[in-house]
C-alpha cells in the first residue's frame, strides 16, 4: 500500500478493460453477419440479416465516437462568449477610471 495515488490509478487503468475489449465480439458478429448476407438466397433472410448487421454496425459507429471529445453545448458557448464580453468591458471600464 505503499504505492502512490498515481501509480495506483496507473494499475488500475492497465488492468481495466479497453473499449476494444467490448467492441471485439460486435466486429466479429458483424464479419460473420457479411459472410452469411453474400450466401443468403431469399429476399426475407438477406433482409433479416442486413437489419441485425445495421445494428451492430451502428452500435460500433457510436461507440467509436464517444471517445471523442464532447463539444460544449449551443448554451455554454453563448455564456463564454457573453462571460468574455463583460471582462473585456470590465478591464474597458477599468482602464478609462483609474482609482
């Protein structure tokens, strides 16, 4: 325990399943679902296949881009900008009364 808080965070990080950990059984029912679609003969299987792939597809698609970082909101942008705004007219106003 005589570990410090870091080295322990780094151990835990290391022993933590990655993101690849859970996309590695999708991307494989999905190579699988390709193989079965190019050999499926009637209209109905080739459907049902192509809406399960679509799915797995989509959930990989997403989860690939939840690692990105998230924009700041519509609102937060307006309140930095307005936040900034009202320093540069503080420091404005500052400058035009010296105490």
């Amino acid at each position: 325990m005589g570990d410090s808080i870091e080295e322990q965070i780094r151990k835990i990080q290391a022993s933590a399943p990655t993101i690849e950990y859970y996309l590695a059984p999708r991307r494989a029912r999905i190579a699988e679902l390709q193989r079965e679609l190019a050999k499926a003969k009637t209209r109905p299987k080739r459907q049902a296949i192509s809406r399960e792939l679509k799915k797995h597809i989509k959930y990989v698609s997403l989860t690939g881009s939840r690692k990105r970082e998230k924009r700041p909101s519509a609102r937060q942008l307006k309140r930095q900008k307005a936040e900034e705004e009202k320093l540069a007219w503080l420091v404005r106003k500052a400058g035009k009364n010296p105490p």
